[in-house]
C-alpha cells in the first residue's frame, strides 16, 4: 500500500470509531447498558486498528489486535500503561454482555 491508502484506511477505521462511540453515547442515554458497552468496545477496537493501519498492520482475531497493541505501544510507553487497562476493561465487560444476552 502507498502512504495515501494507508491514510485512507487509517481515517476509515478512526470514522469507524467515532461513529461506534456515538452509538455507545445514544444507547447508554436511554439506559441500554448492555448495547452501549459493546459499542465502547468496537469504538476502542476500531480506535486501534486505525493506528496498526499507519503501521501496515492488521489481524483477523481481536486477540491478536489488542495483543499487539500493548507490546508495541503500551509496554513501549507510547500510550500510557493505563489506557492498556482501560482496553482490557472494555474487552471484558463486552465478553460479559455477549454471554448475558446468550442467556
């Protein structure tokens, strides 16, 4: 890829991430906690992939996505060691909301 379809890609998923974010906003808003929180979390995955996208990098697993991302950018200190719990975080309380609704 050229350095204008890196952008292109990266600016897609960063858009991705905002309209995640946005949803996550409108149902928290009418009390949808279960929906809001797994919109926070694609809104965080989308967030990553566009960095891993300026950095000719992608996964299919979310594993593997956010695996990379604190080796390379938590554990290297470009992004403090906080945001690294709080991506942790969001995970978690997705995993719980999709086996909530399987119930």
């Amino acid at each position: 890829m050229d350095n204008k379809e890196i952008e292109v890609l990266a600016r897609y998923r960063l858009e991705q991430s905002r309209e995640n974010l946005e949803e996550a906003e409108a149902l928290f808003n009418i009390n949808k906690f279960k929906g809001a929180s797994n919109r926070a979390y694609y809104s965080i995955f989308h967030a990553i992939k566009a960095i891993l996208a300026l950095d000719q990098i992608d996964f299919k697993k979310h594993s593997s996505v956010i695996a990379h991302f604190n080796k390379e950018y938590i554990c290297k200190k470009i992004f403090p060691r906080e945001l690294g719990k709080k991506v942790s975080e969001a995970r978690f309380f997705r995993s719980i909301s999709e086996s909530l609704c399987k119930l």
